[in-house]
C-alpha cells in the first residue's frame, strides 16, 4: 500500500499561485488568506521557499494551512484521518504535476518515496 511522505526538496506545494487555487477562499479563514495571499511571491513561488536549498525557511514555524496533519485537514478540507493518506498521495501528485510535470525528477522521486 502507498503510503504518503513530504519528499525533501520539491516544493511543490510551496508554489503558492492563487490562479492556481481557486477555491482557496473556500477553506481558508479571512486571517490565513490574508496571510497566505502575503506569503505569495516572484512567479507564485512561497516568500519562504528557498529556491537554492529548494526548503522552506520557517518550516517548524510554517502556518497551519502549510500542514498535512490529520487534525488540519480535517477542520480545512472535511477529510478524516483515515482518508488523509489517499487525499495526501492525490494532491501531491496533482500539485508535482502542475508544477513540474508528469515526467519530472520530482515526480518520480515523489514515486519512490510513496512506494508506488
């Protein structure tokens, strides 16, 4: 069975586009969108992502929406704890897709990492 895992040095998740998320206003509090539309920088890219160590700066101080918890996206998305590891796989792969495509390094290192 795959089983989700944030693979170090992708940053998919940390291109922050709102075209690109439509319904971000959906989930988010008026407080996280305000902070999460701050947080949008050059070409869509997280303020925070550092584009050379491809990390996040403040990833133990990351905000709650930057979080794949049970708990938070359980409050954010309705999704239970059961269900957070198919929704996790589906979303990464979608967001590594759209970021770096189907055929990237990230893509088939996000592959191996899940064990699929």
């Amino acid at each position: 069975m795959a089983t989700w895992q944030c693979v170090k040095q992708c940053g998919a998740c940390c291109h922050l586009d709102p075209a690109d998320r439509p319904d971000i206003y959906e989930y988010l509090s008026p407080e996280e969108l305000e902070l999460y539309l701050s947080m949008v920088g050059e070409g869509g890219w997280c303020v925070n992502f550092d584009k050379d160590s491809r990390e996040c700066r403040i990833y133990p101080n990351r905000p709650r929406f930057c979080r794949v918890e049970p708990e938070v996206f359980e409050e954010m998305y309705g999704i239970e704890s059961e269900e957070l590891n198919d929704f996790a796989i589906d979303c990464c792969y979608q967001q590594i897709e759209g970021v770096y495509g189907d055929r990237s390094l990230e893509m088939l290192r996000f592959d191996r990492a899940v064990g699929i």
